[in-house]
C-alpha cells in the first residue's frame, strides 16, 4: 500500500514539474524570426525616431550595423544573446519616464517585449525585408484541393490552416457579371447572358474568358488601372491648367493591351521609348507616360524649380508603380524605414534628369502625329530625319571644334550697353508691324502695339534729354563679367584689345559663359538669349568694316534647329547666332565662320554688337541676361573649309527640304520624352534637406540603391539601362508588384493590401509563397504575357465563389479569400454601365477627348487657353468614359464622386468611399437620367409587345443587374410602378423613365 501512494505521490510530483518547468532553453523554443515578429515592432514604434529621418542619440533600427552598434549612452543597442546587456531592453524596461522608450508615448505592450528579449536571446539574426530577396518558386500544395490551378492550390492550404471553408461557387449569372466587369468593364448583354447560361459544357466558362480577354473593350477597361498609375490627364495641371493633347498616348495604352504587349516591353516603351535603337512611331508615342507631370506655366515661377519638381515626380512614379516603394520619402532624407540612402535618391534622380522638357510653357519636346492616318508613318520619319540631321551637324562641330588646337582668346577690353539705339531698333520695329496689323480684325494687336510705341517714344525722349550716354560694363582677364544688373533690352558693343602681330582668321568663337561653372552643372543659372550678332573689324586709324560671314556652327542642341533653319532661309545670318539657352548650366558656344580668311593689321581690333532685345520669350516674360561672355579666334583653315563644303551645305538644304515638307501637317502635338545631347547634360548634385537651391557634393552618376542586385554593365547609363535593369532576372520586385496590381484588380485587395508600398512600412503579403510563384510565373513561364496571368486567375475557383458572407468573425476583411470581394464598381463602370443597359452606348474607340453632360458652372473659370467646357450634342456624348476630358483642376463631377483620384500624382489604388452625394449624382446628374430615360424606354417598348409588365420587367432588371430578379424583388418593382402610374395620372413613358432611374440605383446593379 505505501508502495502505492509513493509512487502515486512521484506521479503527480513528476505532473507537477512538467506544468512548472522552467523556460525552455534558446535552443528549444519558438524560434522569433526577425521579419515577421521584430520589424513590424521596431517600424511602428522606434524607425521614426532611430531610423532614416533622425538618428536620435546616434540609434538606428533601419541597418544591422547601426542597430548593433552604440548610442550616445556607450552600450551596444543590440548584444545578440544578451537580452539584459542590450540597451534597447534596458530603455524599454525602466520605470523612469525620462529614459523610457518610445519617448512620451505609451509604454511597449509586454508580449512585445518579450518578443525582443527572446529575439536577441536566440541570437538576434537580422534579416533582409522580405521584398529585397530575390522571389523563391515552390511547388503548388496539390494535395489540399481537387483544382488543378495552382491559385486555388495555395488558397485551399491557408483557409485550412486558419480553419476556414471556401464559399460555395457563384451562381453562373454573378459569375458572368462578375467576369465581364472586370475584364472588359461592361456587363454583358441579354444575348451574352442568355448563351452562357444555355452552355452546359464544361468550357462554357473558359470560353467567355477567351471571348472577354479578346474584345477591344479589354484594353480600354485595363487601360483605367494604368491611368491611375500614369497620372494621366488632358491638361497640364497648377494654376492655368491648360490643355495639354495626352490623348494619343492613352490610346497607346489601350492599344498596347488590346495586343497584349509583354509586360516588360509594356514598361521598358513607356520608360525608355526613344533610346530604344529602330524605334518606331508607338515608341515615342509610349513615352508620354512621363510627360503627364504637371507644368507650371504661372508667370512669375521659375521653371527650373518645377522642372525638379516634374523630374521627383518622375522618380516616385517610377519606383512606385514599377517597384512598389515609397521613393519619394528619401527626398529630403534616408528612407524612414527602408535601407536606402539621401544620396541613392539623387542617383535614381540623375536617370531623369536629363530630358530636355524644362516646365516650359509650350510643354515641349513634341511629336507631331498627323491627322491622316496615311502619312503618319511619313510624318514620324521626316522628324526623325531632322533630329538624324540636328545631331549630325552637332557632332561634326564639335569634332571639329577639338580638332582646331590654336583657339586663342581675344582679350575684351571695353563692352558699352547702350539703351539708346536698343530703343531705336525697337520703335522702327513697331512701326512697320502697326502699318502691317489690320484695323477691324486685329484691333487688340494694333492698340497694343501703339500703346508699346508710346511707351517707347516717351523713354527715348527721356533719355535724349538727360544727355545719355552708354553704360560701361565690367571686364575681367579680357572677358565680360558683370553680375552687376543691367538693362534687359539693350545692345552690348564689344571691342577687343588691338592684335600685336598680323593675323589671318578663319573664324571666331563665342562663348557665353556660367558665372560660377561649378555650380551651374547642378544649379543652372538664368536663360541667355542674344538675338543678333555683328561682327565689325576696326582698323587702328578707326575705320569699321562689317564682316560677312558664312556660317554659324552651334555647339548645343536647344538652339541647333533654329540656327539651321535661318541658315537655310539665309535673310538674316546674324539672328542664326545660336546663343540662347532656357537656362545655363554649361558654357554655350557658337562659331562664326567668315566667308574668307580675315587678315588683321597690328593695332588692328574686333568689335562685336550684339542685340539683346528679349525677342524670344524663354522664361514667361521676364528677362534673359548676359553676363559673362568670352571671344576666341583660330586660324585653322578647316572652318572654312567645313563651312563651305558640300557636305555641309547639303546638310542645311536637306534640313530645309524636310522642314518644308513638314510645314503644310496637320495633326496632334503630343509631349513626348528627350534626352539633351550627350554634349550638353546637365548634371545631378544631392539635394540638401531636400532643397533644390542648396546642393552639395560631387556630381553623382546614375546608379540604383544598393539594396538591389546591381546593374549589368552597360554602354550608357540612361532610362533604357534603367528600364532594362527593371526586368533583370534577379530583380526581386517588379514582377511581385505587376502580379499585385492585377490581383487586386481582380479580387478587391492585393496580396499585398499596401500596394505603393512594399517596404518596411507596408503590409507584407497575406500570401507570401502564392505572390512569389505567381511572379515567377509571370516573369519565366509566361514571359511578361499579361492576357496569360490574368487567365490564371480568373480561372481560378477563388475567383468564382460566391461574395455571401457566412464567416464575418474569422475574417472580417476576407484576407484568406474564402469568398469573393464584393465592391462597388469604379467611376467608369458605373457610367459606361448605365450607357450599356440604356441602349446609348457609343462604342467608338480612340480619338481626342469628349465631353459629355456634366452639371452647369463646374469649371471654376475660363481657361486662358483651354475651352470652356463644350457639351457635346452628338454621338460623344455617349462615348466610353475613359475618353471623357479630364481637367486636373476640375474632374468630371461623377468620377470625383465616386472616387476616381485627380491625377496630379500616381495613384495604385482608389479608397472607396460610401457617402450620399453618390446617390444624388445617379438620380440627379444629366446622363444617368438621359440613362434612366432611355431605359424607361427599352422597357416600355418591351411592355407593349404583349402587355406583359411582369415579363418586360423582368428584361430590364436581367439587362441592368446580370441576373434574374427574385420573387420578392419583381413583386416591388411591379408595385413600384403601378404606384407611379397613379401619381403620374396613368404617364406611362415617365413611370418607366422612373422605373429605368430605380433599376440603377440598385445595390445589384452598383456593385459586381
């Protein structure tokens, strides 16, 4: 018996010691992995202060070296294996609120803690954020469903393991609604209906995807997602607002996914277009993803801060819809959350920054598309031979400008501006255009002009009474430099030191140099523009000689095609001087070729006059300056002979020819993406704090963040080298954040909810393996091939369940997919949907923007330039609303409304909103009630075929919402009518138009 109670007593003893046992050893435990216990805890509560923004007392979290360093306390923040040895404990531990982290916030929760002191305990092993490494493909789970599609694969495996069942599948009428608004963005017709429902195959399915995936409606449906993306729009944004001829590059967009561009050409045209080498007229087309940046024409800005401003944007659009991340915080700073450095920013910033768009007003470089669809081809190759034609006498200059070894400074010793015969010009100037200016059709012209001549007149006498003499200018070492200002419209006398032996010329340079040439490679200074130049030769007994000369050789793109075009019309060879420049970031050189060999005597000078008379408007109406200005002459022969050569006169007259045959075009003016001649560059220094006026450092050269796999070696680094990096095979982003637009198109959320944000600080995805093999997928199997992807999902069963809700508790946001998302459609679905189902749908594809109803007095004020708003009373009136105009500082009404974003920056996903005015703009808004009407209609017409209300309500309902109505629902829509026949006094064609404005508003026919 005492046998027996001892060992009942080591029984429970042995119990006893299993409840109570110790904390098991590192070892043994629950391993904490870094990734998905410990940097959700630091991002949300440490990064902010310890992170890329502020290293307050000198901590980090965001790179493992820093956070396992030391503070300014002197004790590692980290000790791996050390819990109580590690400051970062000790801090969120104390009970003295003086050193307590966070800093005046709530104390850390203690499961957090204890998180961290078991993750530094086991070790405190780091790892890389799961989006810098590079995607894993792993095999489909296939033994936890009987689909064979791998989605629904790894669905099944997780609803299993939270213990969740899959909805039942849709019924075959939500499932065709359901498919056809989210690949084509309509419902389907009755006939569509009515022949999938009578397809009892088992490809009935597949073949509407097949027939959807191959309507021309999926490009303008899909076409929306990436608008979104591109900020697309029909004007230029800020203030003014003007229009802006986007339109062509949109209807690439719809193009590109009616044929189903791959993927990786689709992004590569759009970043990098026009360097890729052949390319064609779709090419440069595609770049106008990145002339929808904003354009601040306001008089009074300067343009190079919008133009940084349009290059930033460029950079975070970018990064964002390609990759994911959140570019734009690293402006100012190190990324908050993220291991990417201030200065990698500006070297992701120097692949855009040398594009020759400068937020000017005329919104250029453009390409013209003629408006005959026949010489499109043509026109796209004459302005393709003009650029072949303006880099070859580019190139030949400056080959010919490092061959001439004996440039020798011609030391300026005086520089005279004289405000006087500047006003003299300009009053003979006004005179012949007033005598030329009609009195009936150009009478603001006229008055202006005579207003400006008074103004003139009245200051030339001023200065002939005050006995005016020309001001003197400063010089320094033999140049022009005089930062002093001066009169903007004026005309500069120079004369140089006499020569001290004889001399033979063949030609002289002119260089209008940067006050400060360091800084203006990154910091460019203001706009210089001389619009004639002569050249005299003053003999020592003062005897001035006009020198002819027979060509002007530019060494800068911006004004090559002026200066050829004037060479070529030949009336005025001193305008064709070539020196002007928006803005001045690198010498600019031009030089004057004399038509024979120029001999100066000992004491003999050169004069150069110079007008600055502000003829070309560079900057909005304020002026442009010289202020450094530097001459040089050679007498190497091969000017001369270059200047007269066959080669180059043929050049001029091919030039001419071409610009000729381009001049009667008419057509569309399109802002496209190019980059400045490899001459001429400007150059990309850090910003610092994010200030554009305050830069420092060396120049940097384009290069990606370290975080990423580094670029193939390649000739140049440009947007193509950019663009291609995008889509190398170790790059772990781009096909993840592909997949994820699409998938979220589809189902309602991402696999990653945060869709622009793939870093530290965003969501990190529900179904980590599935994104990963889907990408991989996408990129290996499919090669880029969009059409398949979204095949693969749509096929799915995930994506034909039911969106009835039976497990709200468990998962109240649907992140295990057990049912479909139920939503509402977008702004256009609701639109084109009412158009549909109302028999007025034009389904008109490309062209310029329309404009359709919208309510009266929307658009603020008239534009300077863009129309008012022009309701079209034709067929565009009913076009599809992706064609519809979209003003950036007013949206059309109903979009706004239901929640289509402004454009003014990228947007990967649009919050939904549920407020009233959506309701107001179905019922009240004048095309859903033309909708409504035409509705009405369709059901009368089919009411008095047979009288049978029942029958003919039952059409419109199935035409609206892609379903039969149920017993309940037809019983109120019959009595919904009859009740409005009897208040109506028995007006049938308005108790229908009533009935049309009921059928959509209903949830079923807002939602999919």
């Amino acid at each position: 018996m005492g046998w027996v109670k001892l060992i009942c007593l080591c029984s429970l003893i042995s119990q006893l010691m299993l409840g109570c046992k110790a904390e098991p050893e590192a070892g043994t435990e629950a391993k904490i992995s870094f990734n998905k216990d410990i940097r959700p805890i630091l991002t949300e509560h440490c990064t902010g202060c310890h992170g890329g923004v502020s290293k307050q007392a000198g901590v980090s979290f965001v790179y493992q070296k820093e956070a396992f360093g030391r503070g300014h306390s002197g004790r590692l923040t980290i000790k791996p294996g050390d819990p109580d040895g590690s400051e970062l404990i000790a801090r969120l531990e104390t009970s003295d609120k003086r050193l307590r982290m966070p800093y005046n916030a709530p104390p850390l929760s203690p499961e957090k803690i204890q998180k961290l002191r078991r993750w530094i305990k086991q070790g405190a092993k780091w790892e890389k954020h799961w989006a810098f490494k590079k995607p894993v493909k792993r095999s489909p789970p296939a033994e936890s469903t009987d689909s064979e599609n791998p989605i629904d694969q790894f669905i099944q495996r997780s609803l299993r393991s939270q213990n969740l069942q899959m909805n039942v599948r849709a019924d075959k009428y939500r499932q065709l609604r359901r498919l056809s608004l989210d690949l084509i963005g309509l419902p389907p017709t009755l006939s569509e209906i009515e022949e999938f429902i009578a397809d009892q195959s088992d490809t009935a399915y597949e073949t509407q995807v097949d027939r959807l995936l191959a309507s021309p409606h999926f490009g303008e449906r899909w076409a929306a997602m990436w608008l979104d993306l591109a900020r697309y729009a029909d004007s230029q944004g800020y203030t003014r607002d003007e229009y802006r001829a986007s339109w062509p590059y949109r209807d690439w967009v719809i193009k590109a996914f009616n044929k189903n561009l791959p993927y990786d050409q689709f992004v590569t045209k759009q970043l990098a277009g026009d360097l890729l080498p052949n390319n064609k007229l779709p090419d440069l087309i595609a770049t106008g993803f990145h002339r929808q940046t904003p354009v601040n024409s306001e008089g009074g800005t300067d343009d190079e801060e919008f133009r940084l401003v349009a290059v930033m944007d460029r950079v975070a659009t970018t990064w964002q819809a390609i990759n994911g991340l959140t570019m734009e915080c690293v402006q100012c700073h190190s990324h908050p959350y993220d291991p990417i450095e201030h200065q990698e920013y500006y070297q992701s910033l120097a692949f855009f920054n040398t594009q020759r768009d400068a937020d000017r007003r005329h919104d250029g470089p453009h390409l013209l598309i003629a408006d005959d669809k026949e010489k499109q081809s043509k026109v796209f190759d004459w302005q393709m031979r003009l650029n072949e034609l303006e880099n070859l006498a580019l190139t030949q200059t400056h080959q010919l400008n490092q061959s001439v070894k004996d440039w020798t400074k011609l030391p300026i010793v005086r520089v005279l501006s004289d405000d006087k015969t500047a006003l003299q010009d300009e009053i003979s100037v006004l005179k012949k255009r007033i005598q030329r200016l009609d009195a009936d059709s150009q009478k603001y012209a006229l008055r202006f002009a005579k207003r400006s001549l008074e103004q003139r007149q009245a200051r030339l006498a001023q200065l002939s009474d005050s006995n005016y003499r020309p001001q003197p200018l400063t010089v320094k070492n033999g140049e022009l430099n005089h930062k002093a200002p001066f009169s903007a419209k004026t005309r500069l006398v120079m004369t140089t030191h006499p020569v001290e032996h004889r001399q033979a010329l063949a030609a002289i340079k002119f260089s209008v140099l940067p006050l400060n040439e360091q800084k203006a490679r990154h910091t460019p200074e203001f706009a210089v523009s001389l619009d004639h130049i002569d050249i005299y030769k003053r003999t020592k007994n003062g005897q001035s000689d006009k020198l002819a000369i027979k060509d002007f050789l530019s060494l800068q793109s911006e004004s090559i095609a002026d200066q050829l075009t004037r060479l070529a019309d030949g009336k005025n060879r001193g305008a064709a001087n070539g020196l002007y420049s928006h803005r001045l970031f690198s010498p600019l050189e031009t030089i004057a070729v004399f038509e024979k060999k120029l001999n100066l005597e000992v004491g003999d000078a050169i004069e150069v006059v110079i007008k600055q008379y502000q003829y070309r408007n560079l900057n909005e109406g304020m002026p442009s300056e010289l202020h450094r200005f530097k001459i040089s002459a050679s007498q190497d022969e091969s000017l001369i002979e270059y200047a007269v050569s066959q080669a180059r006169q043929q050049l001029i007259a091919q030039y001419k020819q071409v610009n000729e045959q381009l001049k009667p075009i008419k057509g569309t003016k399109l802002p496209i993406m190019q980059e400045q001649d490899k001459f001429n560059q400007r150059g990309t220094a850090l910003f610092s704090r994010g200030n554009f006026l305050a830069k420092q450092g060396p120049l940097l050269t384009p290069e990606t963040p370290a975080i990423f796999p580094p670029m193939v070696e390649q000739k140049k680094l440009d947007r193509l080298a950019l663009a291609n990096w995008f889509f190398d095979k170790d790059q772990p982003l781009t096909a993840r954040v592909a997949v994820n637009h699409f998938w979220q198109q589809l189902f309602g959320q991402g696999l990653v909810r945060t869709v622009g944000d793939f870093g530290s600080s965003g969501e990190p995805p529900s179904h980590p393996e599935l994104l990963d093999y889907l990408a991989l997928t996408f990129q290996n199997n499919f090669e880029w091939n969009i059409k398949k992807l979204i095949k693969l999902m749509v096929m799915s069963d995930t994506y034909r369940r039911s969106s009835n809700v039976t497990n709200i508790e468990q998962d109240r946001q649907n992140l295990w997919l057990s049912r479909a998302n139920k939503r509402r459609l977008s702004a256009e679905m609701i639109r084109d949907q009412a158009l549909v189902t109302s028999g007025l749908f034009n389904a008109e594809m490309f062209g310029k923007p329309v404009m359709p109803p919208q309510p009266s007095g929307i658009w603020g004020r008239k534009g300077r330039v863009i129309k008012d708003w022009q309701t079209a009373n034709d067929a565009n009136r009913y076009r599809r609303a992706i064609y519809t105009f979209i003003k950036r500082a007013y949206i059309y009404p109903s979009f706004l409304t239901f929640d289509m974003e402004t454009r003014e920056i990228s947007h990967g996903k649009r919050i939904a909103t549920n407020t009233p005015l959506q309701a107001l703009v179905t019922l009240n808004d004048p095309v859903f009630v033309e909708a409504a009407n035409a509705l009405g209609v369709l059901i009368q017409k089919d009411y008095l075929t047979d009288k049978n209300i029942q029958r003919a309500l039952r059409r419109g309902f199935l035409k609206v919402t892609s379903r039969p109505p149920t017993e309940n629902e037809i019983s109120e829509i019959k009595n919904t009518w009859m009740a409005l026949l009897t208040a109506t006094d028995d007006q049938q064609t308005l108790a229908f138009s009533q009935i049309g404005a009921l059928l959509l508003n209903l949830d079923a026919a807002l939602t999919r």
